[in-house]
C-alpha cells in the first residue's frame, strides 16, 4: 500500500495542527458575534455570519479537492469527456450527518451569554459518549486506555453542569446540540463500516464524496433552520445571505470560511484513522475544546471579553489529561508487549 506524504504524518502531530487551526477560527467567530458591529449597534448573530462563512468554505473545500487531485480517488460518472465524482450511499449518508455538524459547530460559538467551554463540552460529551457505542456496534475492540479518557471527559462535562446549575440554554442552542450529535452519529457509523481501514486512498475517497454533499447541504439546512423562526432569528436570513457581501466583515467571515476548511481536512485525517473510535474521537473533540478555552482566555485578556469561569478551566486541565493519556497510553502498551516478546 502506498503511503501518501499527507497522510503519514503522525496522528498527534495532526491533533496538534487541529488545534492550531481551531483556535484562531474559534477567536474570530466569538469576536464578531460579541462586539458591536457597524451602523446595527450589536454585535452580529450566528444566522448573520455562518451563511457567507459556510459559502466560502465549500469554494475553498472544492477547490483544495480539485487541486490536490484527491478527486481522482472517488467514485466517478463520466459525461462526455468529464469526470464526475458521485457519493455511494454511505458516503451521501455521511454528508447529511456532516452536513448538520458543519452548521452546528460555528453557530454554537455564537449564543449570547453562553460561554464556549460550556457548550463545548456539552457538544463533545454526547459524541464522546458515543464514540465507543459505535465501537461496540461494528464489534471493534476498545481499550482500557480510550475509557479512562471518556470517563474523564464526562468528569470535566460534570463539574461544569454542576458549576453553573444546569443546562440553562436557549431553545436554539438546544437545538443546535441535538442536530451535532446526530449528524456525529451519523457520520462515525458509516467511517467505521467503510473507511477505517488505514488506507490513504479510502481517506481522500470519503473526504471528497462526503464533502461533496455536506457542503452545500449545510447551507440549505442553515437557510431552513433560519427560516423556521427557532428562537426568533429567522429575520436575519436575508443579511446573512445577501447583506454581508458588501459589508466590512466579510473580511473576518472570509478568514473563519478559510480556517474551517484546514479545519474539515485535517478533521478527516484523524478520524479516519484505523484506530478505534473511542481513541480517535476522544483526541479531535478534546483538542478542539481545548481551543475553544484558549481562544476565549486570549479574548478576555487583550479584547476585554468575558473570562471562563473556574470550572470550565478545572474542565480543561482534566480534558488535557486525557489527551496525554491517549497519547502516551498506546505506545507504553506496545513497549511492554515487545518487552515480554523478547522475554519470551
């Protein structure tokens, strides 16, 4: 099997690049929805910023698919001298699941007077709950170390309920929870019967017949979200949409859509990675909560926005741990299995 140069990164080094990626676009995203924008007085809505956000990302999507030539390794239909790439119905299954994430992800950084750690670890306690019944469901084996770092995750999700009382959410930003772990379902259960198999090719396959569909079909459901007045901000549609082409903060938007795009390709790589979902997912989510932290310390230090509150920083460290857990865990586990080999 030939290994593409992309793709034989080591996984942490990938978590790592994730993050990086992650928090910059989470800093821009809670920026421009908390600080007043222009001529409105406040600051702009998640239904304002994500439709040209999630636009600019697909273009960008589909030009790095062309570009890099990872669209020769998906499913094609010719018509005429063109080649078409076309989703199997698994990977068009995996794009609506995609498709709800992509929507949901940004809009929840954006809920007034909800922090970004306390909707993340609500968004990634569900996914890392169901990492490992997914697992469990294709019959592949989880470790020791993989539950001990969901069992810390939870702890974090726990003292962080527990700091503030409850969910206390907005309608929409349940909504928006909902919808994540869905389309996180969705999308774990067909990597796990079609693509985690290790092979470079299966991962630019899925990558491109996923995002194919996803894309696109996160700008209908945002439009149809938007439109179905949930929480009172369907009026915002038409700005969104329309209005932002022309205004200042397309700048900003322009920068989240290119962030988001590094985000999704490297996302791909690490959880498509032959191991275990409970092992995989735990050090993607982890690593993107751990941005969304840093990012909302680097806002309160040097823009005056809001600081996390204790628990959510206690939630951090213990997220922390558990990353280095699932770092180190394996290759100690490999050590003393070639230690008793040679033993032996």
């Amino acid at each position: 099997m030939k290994r593409s140069p992309l793709l034989s990164v080591p996984l942490e080094a990938w978590v790592m690049l994730y993050l990086l990626s992650y928090l910059p676009n989470v800093m821009v995203t809670k920026y421009v929805t908390s600080v007043p924008h222009g001529n409105l007085e406040r600051p702009l809505t998640g239904l304002e910023t994500l439709p040209a956000s999630l636009i600019i990302s697909m273009v960008l999507t589909y030009g790095f698919i062309w570009l890099s030539g990872w669209h020769r390794d998906a499913h094609a239909v010719s018509i005429g001298r063109a080649r078409l790439p076309v989703p199997t119905r698994y990977t068009l299954l995996s794009g609506i699941g995609t498709a709800l994430i992509l929507f949901t992800v940004p809009l929840s950084f954006t809920f007034q007077g909800v922090s970004i750690p306390f909707i993340q670890l609500l968004m990634r306690g569900d996914i890392l709950i169901i990492a490992p019944l997914v697992d469990m469901i294709f019959g592949r084996r989880v470790r020791w170390w993989s539950w001990t770092a969901l069992a810390m995750v939870l702890l974090a999700l726990f003292i962080t309920l527990a700091d503030r009382g409850g969910l206390k959410l907005p309608p929409i930003a349940i909504v928006t929870i909902l919808l994540y772990t869905l389309g996180y379902f969705i999308r774990l259960a067909v990597m796990t019967k079609i693509a985690k198999s290790g092979d470079p090719a299966s991962v630019r396959r899925y990558f491109v017949e996923e995002k194919m569909i996803a894309l696109p079909l996160s700008v209908v459901a945002l439009g149809l979200l938007s439109a179905s007045g949930i929480g009172g901000q369907s009026g915002e549609l038409a700005w969104g949409f329309v209005k932002i082409w022309s205004d200042p903060a397309l700048w900003s938007l322009a920068f989240i859509g290119a962030t988001l795009t590094v985000i999704s390709v490297i996302s791909i790589i690490i959880l498509l990675d032959p191991r275990e979902n409970a092992y995989c997912v735990p050090l993607e989510r982890a690593a993107s909560l751990v941005a969304g932290v840093g990012g909302t310390i680097l806002l309160a230090a040097f823009f005056g926005l809001p600081a996390p509150r204790l628990a959510e920083l206690v939630g951090a460290g213990i997220l922390i741990g558990a990353i280095v857990l699932l770092s180190v865990a394996p290759r100690l586990s490999v050590s003393a299995m070639r230690a008793r080999a040679e033993t032996n």
